[in-house]
C-alpha cells in the first residue's frame, strides 16, 4: 500500500488534472498527501523596480498559498491526511529536494499535454523529476474522466530494468488495479516462442497477486503496436534504469514517443526505486 503521495500544484488549470487521481490513489491506499507548490522569484532579468518585484512576490505568494489551502480543504474532505508546503526557488529543485526528504512512495503529477511533454526536452519541472528523482512518477496529460485504473498496460523487453516495474504493480494491486496485460513488441527476427517463455516466468512471479493476467507478444512496429493495444486500458506503465534513467528516453525513441503521444496516464517506474531507503 501506498503511505505517501507526492502532488505537485502550480495553480494552473492543468496542473489540476493530476488532483483527482492524487485524491483517488490516497484515499484507496489510505495515504497522507504532501502538497508542494514552489514559487520562482521574479526574474532579475526584468527591469522592475524593488519595490515592484515584491509587489509581484506578495502577490505570488497570496495566490500560492490560497491554492494549497484550498487544495488541502478539498483532500482532509475525503477523509485524507494531509501535509501542504510552499516553497521558494527553483520548482524542479524543490520537488527534487522535498522528495529526498520525505521519500514519497509515488509523485502524481500533470504535464501540459503535447506541449509539456515536449519540454522535456527543454528542462521542464517534470523533466528533471522524472529525470533525477527517484519515485515512481504517474504523469497525468488531461483530465481523466475514469478514475478506477483498474486496467494497466505493463511494457516489458525482458530484461531486468523493465521488471522493476513488476513490484510497484504489486503496490497498486486492487487499489486501483486489479488486470494487466503484460506487453512486448519484437521484431520478425526474434523469436516469439522465446518471448512467450520469458513471459509465462514472469507471469509465474506474479502468482498469488490477485491479479487478473493476459500476455500480449506482437510483431512490428513498436509505437503503433503499443497504441493499438493501450486502447483497452486505464494506465501505460514504463521502467527506466534507476536514477536519471529517463535521460534514456531520447527523442525519437519507442519510450519517448509513448510519453509524448499516450492519451492515457504513464505511470514511470525506476529500477532504483525499488532498493530499499
């Protein structure tokens, strides 16, 4: 079970399409929310006038803190625990820094649809948390109108990198997931009764999960066969290779085209965060 979730809020309307999965994981999982908001200075760069830039800080500050008040109203409404901060600097560094703190079991957290995920190349906040922090990151890229995620589409390549993965699933089984379909896209010069062998193993592991399991090995493209089959589920789920393992997702390639053009929630799992804190 899950006993810590991290939300990150900027106070845009985008940035709240994370809050209702948030909300639904912790009160499934009975788990205390930490609410983060971290405000940037005003840009030195600018030609303001002292007294201006803390006009804007005052301001800034006001807005902040009435959205993690607000937000936290609405999360100790469901009945959750709940912990708010604001924090000033650098919003990625923040974040960075309170998830080194308060090691949270999972970030739930939006990007700003096409456009956000593309500045992932450009140094986005949710760039560098996925890229340098070590959580599992569930991104959320619009509004999600069926919060029970109780279908999840588990992308394995046989190695041992994508079966981290395999424990956080375990996590969530039941709350909210209760079926997955273990995936993977070979090529023609694979074999496919290797691939099949692989994963009847790794469907033996999860045995006594309460899991409902399918097995799905397919042959060509690997983007349009991935989004042929997340049609029929709730969540995408991808393992990176540990600490800065995101930094593998360059543009161009399989992971990083499913980031980019899922319409659904990816959920980020790296092999280091299943070592023990």
């Amino acid at each position: 079970m899950l006993k810590k979730i991290l939300v990150p809020t900027d106070g845009s309307p985008e940035s709240a399409w994370a809050i209702p999965v948030a909300e639904k994981l912790a009160v499934d999982h009975g788990a205390r929310a930490l609410l983060v908001q971290v405000l940037q200075y005003p840009d030195p760069g600018k030609r303001l006038r002292s007294a201006q830039r803390e006009q804007m800080l005052e301001l800034s500050t006001e807005l902040a803190r009435s959205n993690l008040d607000a937000l936290a109203a609405r999360f100790r409404s469901s009945g959750i625990e709940v912990e708010s901060s604001l924090l000033f600097g650098s919003p990625a560094g923040g974040l960075l820094d309170v998830e080194v703190e308060q090691h949270p079991d999972l970030v739930v957290m939006s990007t700003h649809g096409h456009t956000g995920v593309a500045r992932f190349a450009l140094g986005s906040v949710a760039d560098r948390v996925v890229r340098e922090g070590l959580a599992p990151v569930l991104l959320v890229r619009g509004p999600v109108a069926d919060l029970t995620f109780a279908r999840a589409l588990v992308m394995l390549d046989g190695s041992g990198v994508a079966e981290a993965a395999l424990p956080m699933i375990e996590e969530l089984t039941a709350h909210p997931i209760t079926s997955v379909v273990l995936f993977r896209a070979i090529t023609d010069s694979e074999d496919r009764v290797a691939a099949t062998t692989y994963f009847l193993g790794v469907k033996e592991r999860l045995t006594g999960s309460g899991l409902q399991i399918e097995l799905s090995v397919e042959v060509g493209d690997p983007t349009e066969l991935i989004r042929h089959a997340s049609e029929g589920v709730d969540v995408i789920v991808l393992a990176t290779h540990g600490r800065g393992g995101f930094n593998r997702f360059r543009h161009g390639s399989v992971a990083e085209r499913i980031v980019r053009e899922a319409d659904k929630p990816v959920l980020l799992v790296r092999a280091a965060a299943i070592l023990p804190r």
